[in-house]
C-alpha cells in the first residue's frame, strides 16, 4: 500500500489533537507515515503508533524551529520526492497551510486547504471543503503531483489502529535561502487552564454585547469545559486577546457545540464558525442574524440568562 | 524604497455568492466586486512606510477587467501607481498560477529587484491565506508574514506574528514579502483630493506573455486542483428560538442536556 506523510503537529514535542485526527484520515488513502520536525519524537512516538503511523521519520534540526515555514517546506519537499507518497496530509492552520504552500510549489503539486474531509475517490484524493462562509460544499481533487491536503482541526473522530512506528532519522539539508525569516522571540500564550480554542468540542464566544464583562462568559464556558472565543468587536475593544478570535481574520473554529453571546453574527464572524455543528446564540434583539442560523436560541439578555443556565449546568452535572 | 500592494478584486461578501455552473469556477461576473477588505490594510501600510521612508507605492492586482476597480480604490486611497495584469488566459487560476503571475508582475514592475511586497493574509473570498508563502517563495526572499506590527529599520524588516499557541517576533533583511492581518492599522478613506488625483496616476495593463510566461501554465486547464463538485448547503433547519421570561437560561440548559453536551 502507498505511503500517506503526515506531518506531526506539535508544540515543544507535546502532541496536538489534529495529529491524531490526521493519522486516523491518512489511513483511508493508504499507509501513514509520520513526520516528526524537531524535538520529541521519540515520546510522541507512542502516541503516533497508537493511531496508524507505520513509520515516524525524524528530522531535528535546529533551524526548523528557528526559522519561520521555509526549513520545514524543504524538508518535506525533499521527503515528498524521496517517498514518492500517496498524499501528503497537514493541520490546517496558518503555519500548516502555509507550508503546504511552499511544498506545492517546491513539488509541482496542487494543494487544498481548510478541507473538512478527505476520501479515496476512483484512485484519487477527494477533499471536501466549505467555502463562501460555509453557505456551499465543495468536492475537489488534486490534478499534479503529490496532493497535498490541509484539514481543519476536528475533521475528523480520531479512532485508534496500532501500527509499528519505526522510528527513522533523516537528514536534510536547509538551505541558506530557508533561513532567511528568524524567529527571535517567541511568547507562548497565557495558560487559561481552557482547551484550545480550535481543538475544543464546546465554544462560547462573547460580542460587544458583553460590554467588556466577559465573566459570564467565561463561567459558563467552565461549567462546559469549553474553550473562550470572541467577536472582533470585543478584540478591538482590548476586552479579550486577539488569540481568542474567531472569523475571518481570527480562528476558523468547527466544535460540537458553539454558543455565541452578544454576538450579532456579522458575515466575517459566520466565516469562522459556521460548520459547528449545533448553534446556540443568546442576544436580547430578536433580529439579530446570529438567530438565522442557531438550532437554539435565547432572545434575553446575557446577564440573565448565562449565570442561570451555568447554575443550571453545573447542578445537572452533580 | 520602492513597495509593491498586490490586491484582489473579489466578489461582495454581502451578495450572494456562487459557482459558474459550466466550468465549477468562481462567479466573478453576475456578483458585485471590490478591493478585498483585508488587503486595504496591506495598502495603508504601504501609505505609512512610504511616507516615512520616501517609498513609492505601485498596486498590483491580477484578475479581469473590473479587477480594475480594486486598482483604483488603492490609487484613490493614495498608491502612486497601478499595475493590471489582464488576460483572458488567467480565468480560473488556482493559487499555484496565481503566483506565479504575481512573481512575475512583481519582478517586471520593479525591474528584477524588489524591495518591500505587502499582502493582506488572505482574500475575502478564497480565504486560503496562502499565495502570500507562494510569491515569497518564487520570488526567494524572506517570508513574514501574518504581521499585526510592523517596523523597517535599517533594512531589516521586523513584525509581530500572533500564532495559535504563541505569539512570534519575525526579523528578515529586505527584500521581503510581508502580509498584514487587520490588526495592524486602521486603513484611511479615499479623500475627495485623493479620488480626484487618482484619475490622472499611471495606470499599466499586462498581458501574460508580458511577462514571459507561458499563458498555457495559467488558467484553469493548467489548474493543479479542481473542483469536480459544488453544492448551496441546505438551508439549517429553523432552530428553536424562545424570548427569555426570567427561565431562558434553565431552557437553554436543558437543550444542552437533551443533546448531551453536559
Ligand atoms: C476585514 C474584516 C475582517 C473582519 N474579521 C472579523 C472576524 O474575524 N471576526 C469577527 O467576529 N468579526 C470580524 N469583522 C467584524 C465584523 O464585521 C463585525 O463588526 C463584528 O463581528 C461585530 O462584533 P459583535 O457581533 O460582537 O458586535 P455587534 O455587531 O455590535 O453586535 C453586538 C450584539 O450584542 C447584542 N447585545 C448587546 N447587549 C446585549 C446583552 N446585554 N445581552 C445579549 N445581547 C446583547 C446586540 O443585540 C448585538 O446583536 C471583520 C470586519 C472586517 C472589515
């Protein structure tokens, strides 16, 4: 069976969720191979087994971390041309697609982004997507090369399928020209103790509606365990972290359930959270168009309704 | 400092956007257009660095001939000069041919050595944030891009890049290709001056052989992908809406019960 490159998504050799989700869909086009870049792979092995990886390739050096996209482009060019792989398979965030990129036009090879799904059609890759603010379903395939498919975290259920994982070093050269954009400072993310905005199953977004106060927000996010996010109003407004927001030019988020609170549902928000799978929104206009696509909404005021429904979720939980 | 804008003409995100049934490509001609949203905040920055560094601003934008209208919001906004390349032969480019008609537009507006290339992160309508990682690597200079800061000092080029689990400081020597997200700057209105001045800047219009590429490497039969189908989602299914009377949150609790997600 073909080879299927999978590159392991990873901060600091911690494993993020959509490695697995990947490793579970790369088995439907062949045999999965992991890409391990940097440090950590012989703990991350485990867990790469764990979910099909035949083969985990490793590739530390130093410059992969250092340097921005370009060293990690060129060293899965060069694994791409040495495997010769069915697919090769990334997180689709902006560093995943942007690598995806570069690869694409290292290779030849025509590339897909923010793909929710991804199947063996007649012998080819078939990718679906949601486009125009999720309002169609796109089919597509890869007509050149390797093809290379970007999937949104949460694509997918991750299901376990133990493989060998043998681990395999590999050296690539970087060139001169890869190291051209340093990173010189890095400031990792205040730890909120929340999941990760885009791997989390639950969402609660807050707007301008919030008027800056975001603890009921953010309670009744706890009682769910869900992940934070906000409107681009509540971001210029500095009452939350650009980190947290979602649409557009903010996270592209596809949770179980995504609650939107004070949130009016402008068209550049839609585009981040649209294909959640159940809607709910509170907002006290009644026309507000968050309503025209929730499967449940509460036409009250957020302050009422949020510190209620986390009493309430908090004493069914026990 | 010479800066190049490359822009989109995309189509409104207000209309109602679709497919071309015949051959599953954008619908660019029944829809209204205009410059992507994101990438009036690459034009602002444009604005800014040339005016503290003495720069001159050309727009460039590749698509058909309303794509002309993008060119022109940019110019009114204050862009020296505009760039169009234009050619029945670009129809239904994917990213891939898209940039390499950039690198090359890029490289002949600036007579091989480009100093400064801004984008925006990624079209209103394509949103795939990609073609800004492409260009950069046609044309091999440094990529930096998702800039929410921006600083040029000295030849060197330094952005702050918000990722999803930190928060970078980028540094690269020019030339470089920089893309900007709609945190870096509040992007000004065209003023009466400006719009009046805009009528009498250069405007050129290039075909792809004025570039020296080959036009049967553009378009949609040399495409790298293809869309085999496209399909309007089913409308959601009309949710449940109550008006809060003092148990809305209770409510709203047990939905999220009876789905399961307690
Ligand atoms: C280039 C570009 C990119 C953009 N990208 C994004 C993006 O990524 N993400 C994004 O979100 N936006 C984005 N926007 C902005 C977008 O157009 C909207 O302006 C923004 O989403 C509005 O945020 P909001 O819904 O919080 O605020 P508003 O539209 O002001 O809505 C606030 C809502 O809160 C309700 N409300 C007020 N008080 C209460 C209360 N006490 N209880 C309940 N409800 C209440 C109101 O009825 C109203 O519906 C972008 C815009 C542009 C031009």
């Amino acid at each position: 069976m073909a080879e299927v490159l999978v590159l392991v998504d990873h901060v600091g050799g911690k494993l993020r969720k959509s490695t697995a989700e990947l490793l579970t869909l790369a088995r439907r086009l062949g045999e999965p191979s992991a890409v391990h870049i940097g440090p950590g792979a012989e703990t991350a092995q485990v867990t790469l087994a764990k979910y099909g990886a035949h083969k985990v390739y490793v590739v530390e050096d130093a410059a992969a971390e250092e340097y921005l996209v370009a060293p990690q482009a060129e060293i899965l060019a060069a694994l791409v041309e040495r495997t010769s792989p069915a697919a090769l398979l990334l997180t689709s965030t902006s560093v995943g697609k942007e690598i995806a990129a570069r690869v694409a036009v290292k290779t030849g090879s025509g590339v897909i982004t923010d793909a929710v799904d991804v199947n063996a059609v007649d012998g080819a890759v078939s990718t679906t997507q949601s486009v125009f603010a999720g309002s169609y379903t796109v089919t597509a395939t890869v007509t050149q090369g390797t093809p290379i498919v970007a999937l949104k975290p949460n694509s997918a259920p991750i299901a376990a399928s133990p493989a060998a994982g043998v681990i395999e070093r590999v050296e690539v050269a970087i060139s001169e020209a890869a190291k051209s954009a340093r990173i010189v400072a890095s400031e990792p993310k205040k730890a909120t103790g929340r999941p990760e905005l885009t791997e989390a199953a639950i969402v609660v977004s807050g707007g301008r509606g919030t008027g800056g106060d975001f603890s009921p927000v953010e309670a009744f996010a706890d009682s769910l365990g869900a992940a934070v996010g906000a409107s681009r109003a509540a971001v210029d407004a500095g009452w939350y972290p650009h980190s947290n927001q979602v649409g557009q030019t903010g996270k592209q988020v596809s949770p179980q359930l995504y609650v939107a609170c004070g949130i009016s549902g402008a068209i550049q928000h839609r585009a981040g959270m649209q294909t959640s799978k159940t809607i709910v929104a509170v907002n006290k206009d009644e026309e507000a168009p968050i309503f025209e696509l929730v499967d449940f909404g509460v036409v009250g005021d957020l302050f009422n309704v949020l510190p209620q429904a986390t009493e309430a979720v908090k004493a069914a939980k026990g | 400092m010479n800066i190049v804008v490359c822009v989109k003409y995309v189509p409104d995100a207000q209309s109602d956007r679709t497919f071309n049934a015949e051959d599953n490509t954008t619908d660019r001609a029944n829809v209204d257009g205009l410059l992507s949203e994101i990438d009036e905040y690459a034009v602002e920055e444009a604005l800014r660095l040339a005016e503290a560094h003495e720069g001159e601003v050309t727009v460039l934008t590749v698509g058909p001939e309303r794509a002309a209208d993008a060119l022109k919001k940019a110019l009114q906004m204050g862009a020296d000069k505009g760039v169009h390349v234009c050619d029945d032969a670009i129809h239904g480019s994917d990213a891939a041919a898209t940039s390499l008609v950039l690198a090359g537009a890029i490289t002949k507006a600036t007579g091989g050595s480009p100093e400064l290339v801004l984008m925006g992160m990624s079209s209103t309508d394509g949103v795939m944030g990609v073609v800004p990682a492409m260009v950069a690597e046609r044309l091999g200079v440094p990529q930096v891009t998702f800039a929410s800061e921006l600083t040029i000092e000295g030849g060197r080029v330094r952005a702050r890049r918000d990722g999803d689990t930190a928060s970078d400081t980028i540094e690269a020597s020019l030339p470089a290709l920089v893309s900007v997200t709609d945190q870096i700057n509040e992007p000004r209105y065209p003023s009466f001056k400006g719009i009046m001045a805009a009528k009498k800047k250069p405007v050129e219009t290039w075909s792809v052989a004025d570039l020296g590429i080959d036009p049967a490497q553009v378009g949609l039969a040399a495409a790298w992908t293809k869309v085999t189908a496209f399909a309007k989602r089913p409308p959601r299914q009309a949710g449940t809406i109550i008006t809060d009377e003092g148990d809305g949150g209770r409510k709203l609790a047990e939905f999220l019960s009876a789905g399961k997600f307690l």
